[in-house]
C-alpha cells in the first residue's frame, strides 16, 4: 500500500506540475520532505531530467540529518542495509570524515526490533519469494541463486529493492558461486579508473575517476572456508575475515587494520574513501547478519517446519565471510572460487 501510495504520488504531482506549466509558468519548486527520490521521479516523468545522469554524491545515500552532512566513509557491510546502520550509529558524538580513524573507538547501538522491520508490502514479497518448501541446502542456495540473477526482488539481508546496478556486472560470477555453496549478501567488482560520472559505479560528480577492490561478503560452510583460506596462501593480495555465530574467528588480516576498498580521485580534492573494511565493524555486523538467518526467514515459516529447521541449521553452523581481492588492477576473485 506504502508503495503503491508513493506511486500514485508521483503520478498526481506530475499531473499537478504539467498543468502549471501547460498555463506558461517554467518553474516548478519541489519541497522534497526527505523524499528526494519521488520529487527527482517527478522530474524525471516531466522530461526536465536523465534519470541517468543523476549522480550520488558518494556510493551511499547520504543521511538527512543534519549532524551527519560531513559523513562520507562506512564500514561495507551495511552496504544493502542503510537504515539500519543509520540507526546503530544514531549515538555518535561525531562522525567519520575524510578517513576511518579509530574503528574501536565508536560504540555502535545494540540490535533492536527495528532492524529486522520492514514495510508491509515487501514483507508480503518476501514471504512469496522466501517462504517456499526447502527439502535440501541445494533449495538454499537455489533462493540466493535467483537473487543474484535478478528473478526475486526481495532478500531477508537487504533493505533495498532488487539487484543494484553495479551488482549486474557481476551477476552471472555470482549465480556460479551461489550455485556451488557461497551464499552471497554483498559484493562488489573491481573497477580501476572508471570515470566517475558513470551510470554505474560513478558517485561524486563529473571529473573524477573511481577505483573498487574486488568484494564478497557470504556464508558457507567451514569445509569450503577452510579449503579457501588454504587457496589464500599461495594469494598474497587476498585478505579475509571469518566468524561464525559462537565468535569463532579466521582471519589473515589484524585486528586494527582498515582496508579501503572504494575511492574517488577527483580535480583539486583529497581523495575519498568512502567504504571500508575494518575487524572491529565486521563483528559487530556479524551479529545482524546471524540473527537474520532466524528473524528475517526462518520466522517466516510455521514453527515446526521442517524448511524453517533447515535455515535455522544453516544459520547456525554457517561462516560469514569478508574477502578482499586487493589488486584491483589484475585480481580474479571469482576465479579462486571457481574450482570448488
């Protein structure tokens, strides 16, 4: 209803904005109330703008509190849950900016019901999507499968709606690694001097250029993250973190260390670093990311479903997993799991 409400929203006010015009007024004034995307929706149904050339001011929607204007680096792994992140975050005296100084130093807010709320229409999607028979862990990686590729809209680990655009490029990667136990719920491709006013992957205005590391975020089993941790000694430019639901850690990179893995080179700017990789957030997002093995699909199904013992076992003895392919110039990520 929400969406449908914001649907027809959008129609009225272009209605509305075509007739204003229609009588010789050339300016329109939108008062967006936070909700930049339906007054930008209106400008875009009036032929007044591309939708393609729209750019974001960094790989992540900015906040509209006014406290967080000067915000511009995140941990990743919130990458497809930002209000959440908004919301753990809500009680910082001070806010990143230019760099990712001392990850121990914040104090990120405790899991809350609000995190694992969502909007009623997507819930009804979810549940149609994610709520069907699971006789075996091949059924589970099926479900992570067709997200990947874009035939479900929704996932139990993402607030927005459908792929993203840059996920595209590397759906097809994703669909073979899903395919064969890495259940993928964040990625990205590498990506070496890409202008940054692309389509795509640009963010921060034309005239720069726009650098990524290669990235995967996924569960598996420790079977596969052991064989995969022992491909990564003879790969010196392969970082990973692992933990499991009890805390058990694997890891080759130290506890303090933060690794960029986006950035923007851009005309008489320092460069931005807008999302990183550090231990400290990775734990405390690992904690979200279990529990929605169990709020977010499991509850899902009746209590003694058997497809919901299933995904509460999985989520249970499962890795979650951060792996960074660090050259970013000549890297085959997804070619170090092809061979499993």
């Amino acid at each position: 209803m929400k969406k449908l409400s914001r649907h027809m929203g959008i129609h009225l006010g272009t209605e509305m904005c075509k007739k204003i015009m229609a009588h010789g007024i050339k300016t329109v004034h939108l008062y967006t109330l936070n909700m930049e995307k339906s007054a930008l929706a209106i400008l875009t149904s009036l032929g007044l703008i591309e939708e393609s050339k729209i750019s974001r001011s960094l790989p992540w929607r900015r906040p509209t509190n006014v406290f967080r204007v000067k915000e511009d680096v995140r941990p990743i792994f919130w990458a497809n849950r930002p209000k959440s992140y908004i919301s753990r975050t809500i009680g910082w005296e001070q806010y990143p900016h230019g760099r990712w100084s001392d990850s121990g130093n914040p104090s990120y807010g405790a899991l809350t019901d609000y995190q694992f709320m969502r909007p009623r229409a997507k819930d009804k999607k979810l549940i149609e999507e994610w709520a069907v028979p699971l006789k075996s862990i091949e059924d589970i990686y099926e479900r992570f499968r067709l997200f990947c590729l874009g035939k479900l809209r929704t996932n139990p680990w993402s607030e927005l709606d459908g792929l993203q655009p840059e996920t595209k490029i590397i759906n097809e990667h994703l669909e073979k690694i899903n395919t064969k136990g890495f259940l993928t719920i964040n990625s990205q491709p590498a990506v070496n001097g890409e202008k940054s006013d692309s389509p795509i992957v640009g963010w921060g205005g034309p005239g720069g250029y726009i650098y990524q590391k290669a990235y995967l975020e996924f569960f598996c089993s420790k079977e596969k993250l052991d064989a995969l941790i022992e491909k990564s000694k003879d790969r010196p430019f392969l970082t990973y973190m692992a933990v499991n639901k009890e805390g058990i850690w694997k890891s080759n990179v130290g506890q303090t260390d933060v690794n960029a893995v986006t950035w923007g080179v851009f005309p008489a700017k320092e460069i931005i670093q807008p999302t990183i990789v550090d231990p400290v957030s990775f734990n405390v997002w690992k904690d979200e990311a279990f529990e929605i093995w169990s709020r977010g699909w499991a509850s899902l199904y009746p209590e003694a479903d058997a497809s919901r013992k299933l995904v509460e076992e999985v989520g249970s003895s499962y890795f979650l997993v951060s792996l960074v392919d660090n050259d970013y110039a000549n890297g085959d990520l997804f070619g170090v799991l092809a061979d499993f």
